[in-house]
C-alpha cells in the first residue's frame, strides 16, 4: 500500500505549517476590515457596499507530468481553475488574475503554450490577466512554477460563508473532470513508480492514454456557480474539492458533519490509482473522486438548485449535513469511511 505521505507529501505536516504560518499572520487582520477567516477558501476585504475576494494558487507536481508529455498548453488553465473556484466558494465572481511563473531558465516554446491555457481559462471564466511576473531562478527551481492571485467581488449582503449551514441541509456535488491538480504526486507514484505503467500506455477500455488522463485540466465552475447564485437562491455553503478531498468540506463551519451516500462512480483514473495499493480511505482524502465542487442547499430548494446546475454541469445529490463532527463516506466498493 502507498499514502500520500509516502510519495512525497504530508497532509497532516502541511496542515501544521499552515497553522504555524496563520498564527504568526493573523495579527495583520487588523489593519484592515477581514470578513472571513484566513481557513475559507478565499479571503474577503470589506470595500464600501461589497466586498473583495482573494485566492492564491498553483499548478502543483502536475507540471511533471506536463513535462514528461512534452505538453504545456493545459498547465495554464489548471491554475486559473485552481484560483477561481476558490473565489467561487464565498459568492464572488472572479474579476482578474495577476500570474507568476518561475523558471530555472526561460524557455520561449514553454512559455507560449503556457500562455495558451492561461488564454483559454481566463476566456472561460471571463476574467482579465492584468499582469504578472516572471523569474529565472537557477538552483532554486526546477524546470518551472505557475501560480496566480486572483480577486473577485460579491455584495456584502450576498456574501456565502456556511454560517446559515444547518443539519438536514443537502449536499449537492458538481461532476469534476477527472484527477484535476491535486494529488498528483501520490498519482505519479501509484502508476508510474509502483505499477509501472507510462503517460503512452492507454486507460482501461479507452484510447485515452493515462499522460492524456492526467493532464485533463481542471473543471472550472465560474459559470454554473455564477448563474446559479443569479437565481436567487438560498445558497448555503460552496466548497472547492481540491487536496483533502471530502475533508474540504470540514473548512466551511464547525460543530457540523456531512454524510455522503451518493457519490456518482468514479472516473477511471481513480480506480487506476486505486488498484496500484492506495487505500480508499487515503483515496477520499486526497482526491475529489469525481465530484469536484459541491453546493450546499436548504431541503426544500434542493432539487430545483441541482435542476439548474445541471443546465451548466451534471450535478448530484451526494448527501447532507448532519449534527455530529464527522464526515462519513459510502465508497464506491460500497464500505464506509469516517473522517
């Protein structure tokens, strides 16, 4: 069996840094009037009648595998996935990006298909790129880096925090497009390293090889959120499934629980990872598992949110909120995980 923790990377380490940072940082939420706390999935800044919401984020380890595909138009567009959805998660609508992209030496080919997907993300999500910065960093980085900043702007009135979140509620989840950009690092060891497979080798019953699989770029949500919360509707809370996997959900108000028992299958490349020894509880806790943005609605206005999310993406009720802190999971080998 294999954990992430032993491909390289700690969740419970991360976690713990994280904190150590945040404890040290929170301080400076004086200066300014903070809406939500520095654990959301994007920050907000009071500016008059609205708000200012903010996201930082990057592309991760899947650059190695846009590396060993010789690949770089698709990077872009995780990236400003990863940003975006964020800033979803509080009501906002993303506005504008700035973009950072680090070299160990500059690579004019590399940076023009790079640039093709930060085009097609930003054309998708209807925000503008209004700058960015680029560094050659030898013995510092490897290759190269992509992150970005992104801002949006939501009516302080229509701010979602997932303090209205009760038990009872329904979880609504959002199909994602496979493995997106999280995890990529246990991935990378289950097939590559333990099961011995290529980026050329194919995917069960498809035409599709796994280098393809792997690089599909992140499901960005801008549209079926933003028309979504245009429809008045009571939204109660909006998670971005990204590295945690369910446990995403845990980051939206406490004293709470969910209880998922309708997961739709998995994609293929989940089942992959998870025949190479990953156990399913590491799985649930690393990956979305198919369901890559979840929506959080009052029992009475549950189906008609999910009726309108599927005219944009096709959408599910998972499961529901319940009283008790915990998140349990019905798998898709039909056993139960508690988190």
């Amino acid at each position: 069996m294999v954990t992430y923790s032993e491909s390289g990377v700690d969740i419970d380490l991360e976690a713990l840094t994280v904190s150590k940072l945040a404890s040290k940082l929170k301080p400076t939420l004086e200066y300014r009037n903070i809406i939500t706390d520095s654990g959301h999935f994007a920050a907000l800044v009071e500016l008059g009648d609205k708000a200012i919401a903010m996201s930082t984020d990057g592309v991760g380890s899947k650059i190695l595998v846009a590396k060993m595909m010789e690949k770089y138009d698709t990077v872009g567009i995780d990236m400003i996935a990863m940003v975006v959805n964020d800033i979803l998660c509080v009501g906002a609508e993303p506005i504008a990006l700035v973009d950072y992209l680090a070299v160990e030496e500059p690579d004019p080919k590399v940076a023009e298909e790079i640039a093709d997907g930060l085009v097609k993300g930003a054309t998708e999500s209807k925000i503008a790129i209004i700058g960015g910065e680029t560094a050659s960093l030898p013995g510092i980085v490897k290759d190269f880096d992509l992150a970005g900043t992104g801002i949006g702007f939501v009516d302080k009135d229509k701010i979602i925090t997932g303090a209205d979140i009760q038990e009872g509620d329904i979880l609504i989840g959002l199909r994602s497009s496979g493995i997106h950009s999280n995890g990529l690092s246990l991935a990378r060891r289950a097939i590559f390293e333990d099961g011995g497979f290529t980026v050329d080798d194919k995917m069960p019953n498809s035409d599709t090889t796994i280098g393809e699989e792997l690089l599909k770029p992140t499901q960005l949500y801008v549209k079926a959120i933003i028309d979504l919360l245009g429809q008045g509707f009571n939204i109660k809370g909006l998670a971005h499934m990204t590295g945690g996997g369910v446990n995403n959900l845990s980051r939206l108000k406490d004293g709470i629980g969910f209880e998922i028992t309708d997961y739709p299958e998995p994609q293929d490349i989940f089942k992959l990872i998870y025949q190479q020894g990953v156990p399913l509880e590491e799985m649930y806790k690393v990956f979305n598992m198919g369901i890559g943005f979840t929506v959080i609605a009052s029992p009475e206005e549950a189906d008609a949110v999910l009726e309108a999310l599927n005219k944009n993406i096709e959408s599910y009720i998972v499961g529901k909120v319940i009283g008790e802190e915990k998140i349990v999971v019905k798998t898709f080998e039909g056993t139960e995980i508690t988190y």
